[in-house]
C-alpha cells in the first residue's frame, strides 16, 4: 500500500456466533469514541487484512474489520467442508447487522470494495438507515455479463497467457463452455488432487489480474493451498447462484440509496469488474461521487485508488 495511515493494531476482537453453526471473526480498531465504519472485504472468501485499517484515520474513526462465512478467521473453514448452504449474501447482510448490535453501534459507514462493494449494496439497501455513508470500490454487483467477461473470454483477451493458465484444469485452451460451471465440479471433489490445483488455478488468475502491472507477491500469496481453496470455494459458489441476485437487482434499487452520501472510487483499467458498472451505478444514483482513477487497475492498493479511497473516508470522518 503506498499511501494512507500509519500502520495500526487492534483494541479488541473477538468470534461472533451468528448461527448455523457458524463463528464470524470481527476486530476493532482506531479510536473507541470515533465514527463508526465497517469494513467489508472482496471475494468474497478473500478475508480482511491489516492493510485496510490505514484507509481510515485512527484518531477519527472506530474502525470494524471482519471475516465473512467461511474464511479468514472465521469458522468453519471453507477449506475443511465443502457444505457452503449457509452462506449466502443475505446471511452475509443479517451477520452484518448482528455484528453492528452485538458492538453497541446504531448506524455506521459501509465501505466495500469488489466483492465487498456488492455486499454493501445489498447491506444498504435492505437497510438505508443503518448507514451514513457508502465508500464503494471497484463496483461488482454480479450481473451474467459481468461474470462472462472475467471467467468466460472477455478478460482472456487481454490476459492470453493467464487465462489459458486458469484454463488448464479444465482441459486448456480448447475448453468451450461455462468456466464457472465446471469449476463449479473440480473445487467441490473430495479429492485433493482434484479441488487442489483449481483452487490455486482460479485464485491465482484473480491475483494476476487485477493490479495494473503484476505484483508477482500478491500472486504468490493467493497461491496458499488453504487459502486459495476457501478462496475459490466461496467465490465459485457465490457465483454459480448469481449472488442471490435478481439480474441487475443491485443497481435496480440504488433509489433507496437516494439520502445516502456516496464516493464510487473505479479504476479505469479494472479487468476484475470494467468500469461499465460503476458508470451504470454513477447513473442509478447520481448523488454519489464518481472518481475515475485513469493509471489504475482493480486493487485498492494502487496509488490513485488508495488516495481516493483516503480523502473520501476523510471527508466522512465529520
């Protein structure tokens, strides 16, 4: 990350149980008296990482850090069970909400980015007034023609080389079909040496993609045997399903967004999630700031999306 806060460690943390058998890991940090503001990562399946904290000022804000269903900290591991039927966006969205009464907190800023811009979405439309701002980034809502691009050519593309790599367990470059579908088979076999080399195959096309130049670290980290299969698992089953989602439900219902302030922060090179949907968002709610990042890609740790992403969180510290 290379601007933002000083680097910060947590005050308190702590499992949530949240039901169906699952604990959700939740962290505090910043100042106890400050705004309060939720996290909520990418993937989803992707985990919240200390990083992130120094998008916000610790002097200013009560900063909320969590592990959704399944990954990160949180249990049971989607590397260890393949039963995923309790984890879905809207119990994602009633976590979110258990989380923000068991922490004393009446409303609070959402900030979300890819994946995690989805799920603020849908947080902040089933419940406007839990929010006092949206910071959204690279906007993902999980619309077919989204999901097509990345998984089924378009991105391919412009990433020949990576994309007959994430090709490979499907057979190669003369795979024709739905790559989410028949990934859909390999990262759910029981066996190992099958669901194995899919999860490090679809994480690592992920983390070849979505900085503008290729940050070889970040592929590495994405290649973790454990979490690349959590990784892949939750991704994968999120979007065979569509998210829950009605086709294009997300930005459908931006008008109940209507009274929320809203920064949209979008790389213009952005393979992950192109820059069509946050301009079909900017048009769906037309309150909120559109900040186009023109030497960008998709990863908030690039320069001018981090330095978007910090003034806006300043604008709302209030």
């Amino acid at each position: 990350m290379r601007a933002g806060y000083p680097p910060i460690e947590p005050y308190a943390s702590g499992l949530l149980d949240v039901g169906d058998g699952q604990q959700i890991y939740w962290e505090e940090c910043g100042s106890p008296a400050g705004k309060p503001v939720v996290f909520l990562h990418g993937g989803p399946g992707g985990g919240s990482n200390p990083g992130v904290r120094r998008l916000f000022d610790p002097a200013r804000y009560r900063i909320v850090l969590l592990d959704q269903r399944g990954c990160g900290r949180s249990r049971p591991h989607a590397s260890e069970t393949g039963d995923l039927s309790t984890n879905t966006t809207w119990h994602l969205v009633a976590d979110l909400e258990r989380l923000r009464e068991a922490r004393g907190i009446e409303r609070w800023q959402v900030f979300g980015g890819s994946w995690g811009s989805a799920l603020a979405l849908a947080y902040a439309e089933s419940h406007p007034e839990r929010v006092t701002e949206l910071v959204l980034r690279g906007i993902f809502t999980l619309r077919r023609s989204e999901l097509d691009f990345y998984y089924n050519g378009g991105a391919g593309q412009l990433f020949p080389d990576r994309y007959e790599t994430f090709l490979g367990p499907l057979g190669g470059r003369d795979f024709r079909g739905d790559a989410i579908a028949a990934y859909h088979d390999l990262l759910f076999d029981p066996d190992p040496a099958v669901h194995g080399p899919a999860a490090v195959a679809w994480s690592t096309w992920e983390a070849a993609t979505i900085t503008l130049l290729p940050d070889e670290e970040l592929i590495a980290s994405f290649a973790e045997p454990s979490y690349a299969l959590a990784f892949a698992r939750i991704e994968n089953h999120y979007f065979v399903h569509g998210g829950w989602f009605a086709e294009g439900q997300l930005i459908a219902d931006a008008g109940r967004l209507r009274d929320i302030p809203g920064v949209i922060v979008q790389g213009r090179y952005d393979v992950a999630t192109p820059a069509v949907t946050a301009w079909d968002l900017h048009w769906a709610w037309p309150t909120a700031e559109f900040c186009l990042i023109d030497d960008a890609g998709h990863a908030y740790s690039e320069r001018g999306i981090t330095a978007a992403l910090v003034a806006a969180t300043d604008r709302f510290a209030g």
